[in-house]
C-alpha cells in the first residue's frame, strides 16, 4: 500500500514544481514588457533576487497545488478507490484549473499596469464602482481582449501538454527493505517530511509563519529599484494582499484618534464642533475686477506633459496652446491633482477637502448636505450662480444628487442635453460635441447675474475608437515631425490622436467663451494624469512620477499674468479654491480653506497619493520620489523619508471625522444663513 502512496506523492510534487515555473515565466515576461531601463546591464542580482524571492513569495499559492492532489488524488489512489492513471487525469484538470486562475490574473495585473502602472493596489476596488460596459469596451477594444481570449485558448493546450510532460518524468522506485522495521521507519521519515516540507514550502522557505514573505521583507537591492520591487509580486499574492488589507483604513478610527491627527495641523489647538471652522480664512481683497463669468474647465487625463517643450514635435495641443502661451495666463509645471482617478479629484474640487477614497459622492448623507468648504457654496456667497456640466451621465457616481447639494444651481448631463443622437464613447458624449452644446446653452440660458461653470469632459479615456479622421486628425497632418515609431503604430495614434481631439474641442470651447465674455476668469486642469507609456519610444525610458502625477494647471484673465502666482512653481487642485476667493472677493470676506491661495508663497503640496516640493515629487504609498531641477534628468530616483506626514493624516482624518459625523452636515440654504 505505501508503495502506492510514495510512488503517487511523486506525482503531486511534480505536478507542483510545474507552477513557480509558470509563474517564473509571467514574471519574465512582464519585465520585458515593462521593463524601464534601456539595457538590463548590471542588474544581474537584482534580477536573482527578484525571481528567487518571488519563487518564495509565489508559494503562498503554489504550495496548494501539492497539498490538493495529494488529498484529492495521493491518499484514495494509496486506498484503493481508483488507480494511479485516473488519478494522473485528476491531477491534470486541477492543474489546469489553476493555470488558467493564474492566466486571469496575469493578464488582470499586466493590464492594470498599463493603465495605473502599478501591480494590483486598492484602486483596484473601485472597480465596483465602475461603469461595467465601459469596462468591458476598454478590455475588448483597448486592452486587446479578443486576442487575450485567443491566446487563452492556446494557453491552455500549452499547459495540458506541458503538465502531461511534468508528470511523464521518472519517479523514484520504492526501496526494498529487508526489515519491516526499517520500512515502517522510511514511510515515517516520508510522511514527515512530506508534513514539514509542505509548511516549508507554504511559509515561503521558513517554517515560521511570521516569517513569510512581504513586501516589506523584499531584500533591500531589490527594493530599491521600485519596478523590479513590483515584479517580485506574484499575481495571486497581490491580490491577496488587496483583499487582506480593509477598504479604507480611516474609518476603523475613533474620534478621539481623529481629533489627535487634526489638532496636528489646526492653526489652533482649541477644538470646535466642527473640524473646518478651523480653517476659516480672510480674503485680502480683489485682485482682478470681479468676472462676470467664471470657468473651471477640467479635461479628462488633461496633462501637462504634453505642454511640454520635448514634446512639442507632436503637436498635439494647438487647442490647449490658446490659453497657455497668452501674456495673461499664469502656468504652473508642478502641479497636483486631489486623486489619482477620477471622481475623487472632482469630489476633491466640489468639496474643497480631500475624498481620501472614502466616497462621500456615494454616501446619502452627502446627497442632502456639505461642508463650509464647499466651492458652488462659497460663490455663492459671492452672487454667482454655479453650474456643474458633465460630459457624461450624472447618474454614474451619484453626481446628479451630490454636485446640487455641494451648492451648485444645476447640475446638467451631455448625454441628456446634447440629445440621443450624440457620437458617445462609453464614458460620455464626443467632447467637441459636449463643449459646443455647452457653450451655446451657456449663452442661450444667461441669467444676468454672474455665472461660475464647472465643465468636466470625457473623451480622453480608454478605449479609444472615435473615429478622428472624421474629425480633421492625420497623423501628417498634426505631426510630420513625429518621430517614425510614433507615428507608424496604429494604437498609439489612436490614443494620441484623441488627445489632440479632446484638446481641439477645449481650445474652441476656450476662444467661443472668451469672445462671449472678455472679462471671464478660466481655470483649466485635468482629473488626474495617466502613464503614456508610448511616449517611451520618443524619450527612451520610463514615464517618470512627475509625468504620470502631473495634470496641467492654467489660470486666466486679461487682468493676470504669471506674477499674481508670488513666484510659485508648485501647486494643486486644493489650491484653486482659495486662489479664486482672494482673487475676486472683497476685502475681509471670510471663506474655509484647507490651503492657502497660489496667490502666496506655497513651498509645498500634497495629496493623499503624492507630495510635491520645488525639488522633488514623490510618492505617499512608498518611499520613492523623482528629484527635480535642470541638474537632474528624467529618470533620477531616490528613496527617502516621505514628508508631510502629519499634514496629509489631518487632513484625511478631516473628512474621515465628517464621515462618521453626518449631523454636521448642512444644506446650502443652512450654510448661507449661518454665515451671513
């Protein structure tokens, strides 16, 4: 009987062994996807000890593929209930079950990578949240699904026949003994092994659990190279780790926990009812005649790297271009926004304190109330009568039911405005579309009193299928001077090419306004930023921090120029706020800001992902940041201590405290009688 079962574990090992092998060849082929670095020369040991920890890392998972067969298959086949080949079929559709579980999530990880550029993360969450047919259209048209599917299916018969080849290989025979005793003492010895070698294997080459690995344990030559750090990650491990962590760790604290990281950064210690009374602010007085009509015009994905000079080759931003290089427009190149995706940085925007990824526009409390910071209520305060314009529908993330309580007037969808018959993507109706149906409605509908407009496009998001030769975009036309490789791939013409369509509709959108109302004030940044990844073939290497974390920032008024920012090369989305009231509101007007006004001197910024310094942005989730300066170049990185700690946990402990306190919520109409 035992020698069935020797015989039979053998099979599992080496069914087993088959895994980290799969996995070693993910993780080959992710670093050369990826991989940032011109010649991977003098990496050889990082590279080592990426793929042995990884090894190590991966068996979290993998180590099951020896402990299922051997209870499914080992110990029935060693009792007789079927025979040794049953069992080997058994064995290879298990097999194959889990190579196909890590198939999906190799494939989930390379194209979370592509668009976020990082391995799975908690962003990863808000996925429930999503639109799952724009999902599911991104996948297909974006990300190459169908080819995925194909490649699945070829997959799939590479891993049959390569398990077939692993449980082909030669086993050890079972000894003869000449003594039970001496048998019954080898089967012990085996058994025991077996046990040990399991939780030895499990546990990540330690039999102490504590002592598995983390990514906090990754050895340092590893971790300090931030990519090669993240392709240690098996992909099962990382969402393992996604799962493990709690959606958002702000709201397991108690309010005395809250109060101690607020009283950290209040300009008093005294505590008042509400947290943000501490953060009420006098204005200076005008800088600018007030403007009938105020702009914020927020482009999605609008980044300020392609503002910049290296890559004015692809001219992509003639539209943008209107605004940015007017006498009268104030730019900063350092610039943050309040999320890395979208609805935090609008909510951000709305609310004038950070979401922190708590979701407030989900939350029912915040449909019937908001805070004093809010920016539609203090305009209001101001005669201005606030619209919030959508490229999309309203109904996706609650807005048609936050944005009114935040203190705005309207609250309009292009899906409905713009008519059924609209061009739409997924996410929203064709920007140049949404934008000229705006501006003609914004003329159309004036109200005689001063106006202030939120308008948030859409059609810079993935997957990009609008049909742009339609729309004026050859790649000759807009950019001769490309280099070749840009300019030969389809895909990243599609993807830039939409760009230079979002951009044309907001420099339009941008020249009509201003021809209607010559004293307006504009204001014009992005969401967020994205990774282009395929600049990479123009510049060499890797998108850098800045790249990626960098929307564009712009400020006019034919009042303005570049000196009303006091000297600053830095600011961010929670800025913007305060800068329009001491720009517009009279002298000794009160108003709540988290921030002082990019009218002052600011020497940094943060959100709850990113800091930023004059000489350096880094990141909050690790301790990598990029040094900035014209003695640096692009792909410098260093690890360091982040800064601003304290700051960015008052801050979030902010709003975690008005989460968790929904009475001190109020409705516009509240607000306004309290602070008249």
């Amino acid at each position: 009987m035992f020698e069935q079962f020797f015989l039979s574990m053998q099979q599992d090992i080496k069914l087993f062994f088959f895994f980290p092998v799969l996995c070693a060849v993910f993780r080959t082929i992710f670093i050369k996807v990826y991989n940032p670095y011109d010649s991977l020369k003098g990496k050889g040991k990082v590279i080592w000890n990426c793929y042995r920890y990884g090894f190590w890392w991966g068996m979290d998972f993998n180590a099951y593929l020896f402990l299922i067969p051997f209870v499914l298959v080992t110990l029935p086949v060693t009792f007789g209930v079927f025979s040794f080949v049953a069992g080997n079929m058994v064995r290879l559709y298990i097999g194959l079950i889990y190579a196909l579980i890590l198939y999906g999530a190799f494939v989930g990880k390379m194209i979370f990578y592509y668009h976020f550029h990082d391995i799975f993360n908690q962003t990863i969450r808000l996925g429930a949240k999503a639109e799952k047919h724009n999902l599911l259209d991104i996948f297909l048209h974006q990300d190459h699904g169908l080819a995925i599917i194909a490649a699945g299916f070829v997959y799939y018969f590479v891993c049959k026949y390569s398990i077939y080849g692993f449980l082909a290989l030669p086993s050890l025979p079972y000894p003869a003994f000449s003594s039970s005793l001496i048998a019954y003492v080898f089967n012990t010895v085996v058994v025991l092994a077996l046990i040990v070698g399991f939780y030895f294997f499990r546990y990540g080459g330690t039999l102490l659990h504590d002592n598995k690995p983390e990514w906090d344990t990754i050895p340092a030559i590893v971790k300090k190279d931030i990519f090669f750090a993240r392709a240690t990650v098996d992909d099962l491990p990382a969402l393992k780790a996604v799962r493990k962590k709690k959606p958002n760790k702000l709201l397991e604290r108690t309010d005395e926990e809250n109060i101690k990281a607020i009283q950290n950064i209040v300009p008093q210690q005294k505590c008042l009812e509400n947290p943000l009374y501490h953060f009420q602010r006098k204005a200076k007085g005008p800088k600018i005649s007030k403007p009938s009509h105020i702009f914020l015009l927020v482009g999605e994905s609008y980044m300020h790297q392609l503002f910049e000079p290296a890559y004015q080759c692809l001219n992509l931003v003639s539209g943008g271009n209107t605004l940015y290089q007017d006498p009268h427009t104030a730019v900063l190149h350092n610039f943050l926004s309040a999320g890395i995706i979208s609805r935090p940085s609008i909510v951000s925007l709305m609310t004038g304190i950070f979401d922190a990824g708590l979701e407030l526009n989900e939350r029912e409390s915040w449909w019937r109330g908001t805070v004093p910071t809010a920016l539609p209520l203090q305009l209001k305060r101001l005669g201005y009568r606030s619209t919030y314009w959508y490229g999309g529908s309203l109904t996706h993330g609650n807005f048609n039911q936050f944005a009114p309580a935040c203190g705005f007037d309207q609250a309009r969808a292009a899906t409905e405005f713009c008519g059924p018959d609209a061009p739409q993507t997924w996410v929203g109706v064709y920007d140049n579309v949404f934008l000229e149906k705006a501006a003609e409605l914004i003329q159309k509908e004036d109200s005689g009193q001063p106006e202030f407009h939120f308008l948030y496009t859409t059609s810079f998001h993935g997957p990009f299928k609008i049909d742009l030769e339609k729309y004026g975009y050859s790649t000759e036309g807009v950019m001769p001077n490309a280099p070749t490789a840009i300019k030969n791939d389809k895909a990243i013409q599609k993807e830039l090419g939409t760009f230079w369509f979002s951009d044309q509709a907001v420099g339009k959108f941008i020249q009509t306004m201003r021809n209607a109302y010559p004293d307006c004030l504009f204001i014009v940044t992005a969401d967020h930023a994205i990774n282009l990844s395929c600049l990479k073939k123009m510049t060499g290497h890797d998108e850098t921090i800045h790249d990626r974390r960098t929307p564009v920032f712009m400020l006019n008024h034919h009042e303005l120029d570049q000196s009303i920012l006091a000297g600053n090369v830095l600011g961010s989305h929670m800025h913007i706020m305060p800068t329009i009231m001491e720009l517009i509101a009279p002298q000794g007007f009160m108003y709540y800001s988290l921030f002082s006004s990019m009218t002052e001197p600011l020497d940094h910024a943060i959100s709850p992902a990113n800091w930023l310094r004059p000489d350096a942005i880094g990141y909050y989730d690790n301790d990598f940041y990029q040094p900035l300066g014209p003695e640096y170049v692009p792909t410098d990185l260093r690890e360091g201590p982040r800064p601003y700690l304290k700051e960015i946990a008052g801050m979030e402990a902010i709003t975690a405290y008005l989460v968790n306190h929904p009475e001190l919520l109020k409705s516009t109409d509240e607000w306004l009688n309290i602070q008249k």
